[in-house]
C-alpha cells in the first residue's frame, strides 16, 4: 500500500507548496483513493509532481465539511469525471470559525456543490467497497479536543458549539491488516480509536491524519491530556503518522513519548506499507 501526502500544513521539500489542510492519497492493489482535498487546487498540483493522476481516483473521501478538507472539491471535479464523492449528509452545513479578535469566519464547503451527482451522502457505518469503509457517529467517552473550541455551526438560526457530527473517518483493509485514516479527529483520536475497536474487535495496525491538538488560531491541548493521549496510542501498538492539526509541539511531545511508533507527515511524504 503507499501513501503520498499531496497537502499538509508544512513540506518536506521546497517543490511542494503547502497550506492549512489536508489531502492523503492511498493507492491499494486494487483502487486508488482520495482522502480530502486540503484548502484549494494545490492538491493538483503536488499530486502531479507526486506522479499521481487525480482522473484515475476511483473514490475520494472527504472527512469533514471544513474547508480545509473540501476547498479542493470543485477542482477535483473538473479533474476527475468518473469517482464518487463520499461526504457525511451533514458536510454541508454552515460552519463557522472564531478568530482572532472574535471575528467570525466561515469555514463550510461551496454549498454550490452539494448537487453534483456523484456525491454519496453517508452516516454511521457505511461500506464502499470490499476492504474500504467509512464510520462516523463515534461515541464521546474521553472529551473531545480543548482546541475545538471556537468552532461554531448554525442550527435553527443559531450558532452554537460544533457537534462534529458530519466528521467521518475512512479504514482500509488489505491482506488482514487495517489502516484508519482521520482528517482532524475532532471527536478525539482516542474516541475514534476506541469506536474502530467495537466495530472490528482489535486495534488498526497503522494511523494516519491529523489528531487536533493545536487551534488553528493558536492554542494548544494541555501537556498532561498530550501526555496521557500519547501513553494511550502507544498502548495500541498501532504506527501512526501524524500532522495537519496535530501542531508541531504537541507533535514533538508524542514522540518523545511514542519513539518510532509515530512519524510526522509534511507534504511530499511518501509511506509505503508492506502487508
């Protein structure tokens, strides 16, 4: 299985632009994969330089409806004409972002989108194919990340706190192994890990995406929960490989905790996993 990081908030080479957000492409040995788009069409063009073609995707993933993750959308479509799109029911919704000097921003997708055919709205526990699946509604043992707040959605005419409900998280199983892939695990890496676990009965054997411990707008998660987050992952005895809104600080304390059982993902990263 590879893995290239074709936008992350940092790079790993000075070819390859970056921005804040995400966008993981994953090739099987059976289907080619998409998992977010990041903020814009620069997810084209590093994936050109990354020899990936974004008209052979088969399915594109998009983990929540933040910007972020969706801001590429509409040029992926103009891209790639035959893959289905897979976007929680809820992606469209109005989000909003406060920022600095309590300025509100919003943060949804182009909800001049939403009618394109090829998207497939999802929920819960939803099959795309043999060995890919999608699962959202993840129960809140542990709370969610400090640095969600801030994060505002609209229901009934209001803004309230964000529920994350249209988050979703993409696992992929090839030869008996499982890969889970979050976008921000804004429901909390260790809810997501746990909610894997009582639908498949054991932990993934590897991790990727962005486990938001850093605010966009600065602030990071208290250095006792990173700490206890990071005695919890090692504990799975999972690999993971992190970035986006993990943050770099929170990044370099889990691996102080972790060692090699976690790696940090610029864009340009290339993985590839023997199963």
């Amino acid at each position: 299985m590879l893995i290239k990081t074709l936008v992350e908030d940092t790079t790993a080479a000075e070819d390859f632009g970056c921005e804040h957000g995400l966008s993981l492409y994953i090739e099987t040995k059976a289907n080619k994969i998409l998992f977010d788009v990041g903020a814009s069409g620069l997810f084209l063009r590093n994936a050109e330089k990354l020899d990936v073609n974004i008209a052979d995707i088969d399915f594109l993933i998009i983990s929540h409806g933040h910007y972020d993750h969706g801001g590429g959308l509409k040029t992926f479509f103009t891209e790639n004409t035959k893959a289905k799109v897979f976007m929680h029911e809820l992606a469209f919704g109005k989000y909003y972002a406060v920022r600095a000097n309590d300025e509100l921003e919003y943060i949804g997708i182009d909800e001049n989108l939403r009618r394109n055919k090829r998207i497939v709205p999802t929920s819960d526990s939803f099959l795309i194919s043999e060995g890919i699946q999608i699962f959202s509604d993840v129960a809140q043992k542990e709370p969610r990340p400090k640095s969600n707040r801030g994060l505002l959605k609209e229901h009934q005419g209001e803004l309230i706190a964000d529920t994350f409900d249209h988050e979703q998280n993409l696992v992929v199983e090839e030869e008996g192994k499982f890969l889970l892939i979050t976008g921000c695990a804004h429901n909390g890496i260790v809810n997501i890990l746990e909610h894997f676990h009582s639908l498949k009965g054991h932990m993934p054997d590897y991790v990727i995406g962005g486990f938001h411990l850093a605010g966009h707008s600065g602030g990071s998660e208290d250095l006792a929960v990173i700490d206890r987050i990071g005695g919890y992952l090692l504990s799975t005895k999972a690999k993971f490989y992190t970035g986006h809104c993990t943050g770099i600080e929170p990044y370099q304390r889990l691996k102080a905790i972790m060692g090699d059982r976690i790696d940090y993902l610029s864009t340009g990263s290339v993985i590839t996993i023997f199963l």
